[in-house]
C-alpha cells in the first residue's frame, strides 16, 4: 500500500512524522508524495493557535476528499487531535483513526489494528480537559533511529526534549505536550552520529526549550555541554540551537558559543514582550532590566551575534504605552531577526479569562506597526553587509538557472533569509550543489542577499 504524509506545524511536529514515516517504511510500505496515489492518508495537526487550527481542520477535510478516490484510510495526530479528541470525532467521522500523543508509545499498534481488521474502535471518556497536564510516553531512542529525515542531505532536526514546564498563561504546550521531559545524551548522540553518516552537514537543535535540556534528569542544564560533544561528530560542519528562553542563557552557554567555530553564532530569544506589567501576566520569568542585561552581555562577548526574538502584541491587559514602550525597544535593540504574532485566545489557558482583552483591529494595528519598524531595521542591516564574504551552503538553482541558492550560517532554514548566488557560467556547475562556497554580497533586498562566488 502506498501511503502519503502531510506535517504541519513546527520542526518538532515534522520530527513525529518522519519518525512514523520510519515506522511505515520498516514494514514495508511504499511512501508517496502525491495525495492522488495514496492508498492510507497521515495528517500531523498543530493546534498551537487559532489560525493553526484553522489550518489543520481545512487539511483534514481536503484530504478527505480522497477517499472518494484511491485513499482507504485517513489517519489523524498531533497537537489538534490532544486537544480536542473527543470533538474530532464526532466532527470529522470521515477520519478512520485519531492517534492523541499521549498515546504515540501505542502509535503503531494502533495504526495496525486499522489496517488488519479495516475498521476502529475509538477509544472512550479519554479526552483530558486542557487544565489537565498530559504525562507523555518516554521519548524512545529506537524511533528517532529510525525516522526518515525528510529535509534532504544538508541539514536535519534533532529533538533533545519534549513539552514544556514553563506554563507561560497565553500557551497551550505544557496542556498538549506535557512537562518538559529530556533524551538521554548518550542517545542524543547516537543519534547525531548516525544523520553524520548519512551525509548531513548541519544540525538544528529543537526543543520547546533549550535551556531546560538536563535539568529533569541531570538536574542542572546540559545544553552547553551538549554542544560541545556534538561538535566533535566528524562530517557535521554547522551546529544551532533554537528557542533558547532569556532566563535559561547562561555564562557557560554563551561562552560555548563564543568559542566553538562549529555552532552558529545565533540567539533565537523568544522575550514575548518588555513591559514588566505584561510579562508578569504572562508569567514570564524576567523583566525588562535583565533582557536588557542579557542582549548586552551576549553582543559584548560575540560581537558578530545574530539575535532573533518572537513577540506578542494585544495580549491582555495591553495598553497603547505599554505597546509603544515595547515598539520603541525594538528600535533601540535592532534584533537581526524578529517575528511577531498578534495574541491568540487559546481555550484553557489562564490567559483567555484575563479581563481586558484587545479588540482584533488594534492587535492588527500593533502588528502591522511592530514589523513596519522591524523592516526598516532589516534593511538597514542588509545594506550594512553590501561588500562582505560569507560562506554560504549551496541548496538549490533559481527555475530559470540564474541564481544558485543557499544559506548562510546565520539563516535558520525555512525561516530566515536567503543568498542567491549569480550563476556567470552559461552552465549549471552539479559540484557547487549541496556545497559549501565563499561568496561576496553585492546587492540586497529587505530579508534576501544577493551574491557573487569568490572563485
């Protein structure tokens, strides 16, 4: 049977999937790529915000629209499908089985049962309310040796933890994934070992955060250390971190950094906001002062950082000063790097029964004005790189040939900008692909570089 996947949502949701797309290929199925040829249908859901929501369930639908067709079973899992199981089914009776994660120690088994008898035996009275915290099974090593990884030879996510324990009152994760849980080092590394062998030449390190890696089971943070040892794996050039929370930034982290030429030297700094008074209701763990402390001691030891941050505007209880207060600190701080997300009202979580909720038209205002100053910061620090070197990894050509395309090592994939490389040869050099070549900048837009190859 041919079977066809479609992850949404995050990297750490895109490593479930190729975990399971492992579990297919070990008993001998054929993966697909067009939804057209596939006999079983996989959707991995997020449910992390309303628009991921939205997402997830119209995905649901069109695929449905393949049983009709070729498609006998369409199966459903992920963060949706935690959060509001019992919904779903009654929902959705198109979907032959939903797999929550708490159960994914049982995936395949379940997944089998479908299969052998064709038919399901949804499960009863298991949805969990989302106040309730979920205990997620163990995160096994022989799945992650498992997984396909589905991003080409250059570069592969590895999960060192799984869920969070910050409980941040606008977030739904700890509700969804449970409590941050870590993976053992030695197995981490293993698994490091085995993508070195397989040809991958950077190593994007995810959890919901980083800094909590160790601490439940070493009790103390081991992300630093961590680093190290996977610097020395031989064949893996690039090294990076991502979700790294201010509190959690440590002189040994930083220090590490500073030092090891294999790990990018790039801070992605969630800070969510800089008002005191919203990030107290946020339940946040750091105030203005020490985001302020944080960004100066880590520029003054790497003076060639790149910082990137995420926030949040109308969150309640938001007032225009406080928004201008946090709008004027992206100014002042110039991040290289910044997204922005207009507050979500997620069931559950304390934050959706603040008083003061924001109208969705000032949230789109904050919004819209946020990134119009953060453009202006973006270009300005384009320009400034006009006539620099970098070395960029070769990924990809331009549809017309013109351009190779790659990244350099202060672009995460998917997420950060892009180089793209004149091609001055009337040929189309093979050797450059999945590469690593020295390029000078000679022009830029607002996210993008544009260069020419130093021969």
């Amino acid at each position: 049977m041919n079977v066809g996947f479609i992850s949404l949502g995050c990297s750490k949701n895109l490593i479930d999937t190729e975990v399971l797309i492992g579990e297919f290929k070990k008993n001998k199925y054929n993966i697909v790529n067009e939804e057209e040829k596939a006999d079983i249908l996989v959707i991995n859901t997020c449910g992390f915000i309303e628009s991921a929501k939205e997402e997830a369930i119209n995905t649901i639908l069109e695929m449905a629209e393949y049983k009709k067709k070729r498609c006998k079973y369409l199966i459903v899992m992920g963060c949706l499908v935690q959060r509001y199981y019992e919904e779903l089914i009654k929902a959705l009776p198109e979907v032959d089985l939903f797999i929550k994660i708490e159960n994914y120690d049982k995936l395949w088994s379940k997944i089998e049962d479908l299969l052998k008898r064709g038919i399901i035996e949804k499960e009863k009275n298991t949805s969990k309310k989302i106040s309730e915290i979920p205990q997620m099974p163990m995160l096994r090593q022989e799945e992650f040796l498992n997984r396909t990884i589905t991003t080409g030879t250059n570069y592969a996510y590895i999960k060192i933890g799984e869920g969070c324990s910050n409980k941040c009152t606008y977030c739904a994760i700890p509700y969804i994934r449970g409590p941050f849980a870590s993976r053992k080092m030695e197995d981490i590394l293993e698994e490091a070992n085995m993508l070195a062998k397989k040809g991958i030449k950077e190593l994007i390190v995810i959890a919901q955060d980083t800094t909590k890696y160790g601490v439940d089971i070493y009790g103390e943070s081991k992300l630093a250390e961590l680093l190290e040892k996977l610097s020395k794996i031989e064949g893996i050039k690039w090294i990076r971190f991502l979700y790294s929370y201010p509190e959690g930034i440590t002189e040994e982290l930083i220090d590490v950094v500073a030092k090891n030429d294999k790990i990018a030297k790039y801070f992605d700094i969630p800070i969510q906001h800089v008002s005191d008074k919203i990030l107290k209701r946020m339940n946040r763990k750091t105030n203005r002062n020490q985001i302020e402390n944080l960004i100066a001691n880590i520029r003054n030891k790497i003076p060639n950082v790149i910082l990137r941050t995420s926030l949040i505007v109308g969150f309640p209880g938001e007032t225009k000063e406080d928004f201008e207060e946090l709008n004027e600190f992206v100014k002042q701080t110039k991040f290289d790097k910044l997204g922005t997300f207009m507050y979500s009202k997620e069931d559950g979580t304390p934050a959706e029964k603040l008083p003061e909720q924001i109208h969705g038209n000032t949230k789109k205002a904050r919004y819209n004005k946020i990134m119009k100053t953060q453009q202006e910061i973006s270009r300005k620090l384009q320009e400034d790189k006009i006539g620099k070197t970098y070395e960029v990894l070769v990924e990809d050509m331009s549809f017309d040939g013109k351009y190779y395309i790659g990244r350099t090592m202060q672009d995460v994939p998917d997420i950060d900008g892009i180089v793209y490389i004149k091609n001055e040869n009337d040929k189309i050099q093979d050797s450059l692909l999945n590469h690593f070549v020295n390029c000078k900048v000679i022009d830029v837009s607002n996210y993008d570089l544009i260069a020419k190859l130093l021969y």
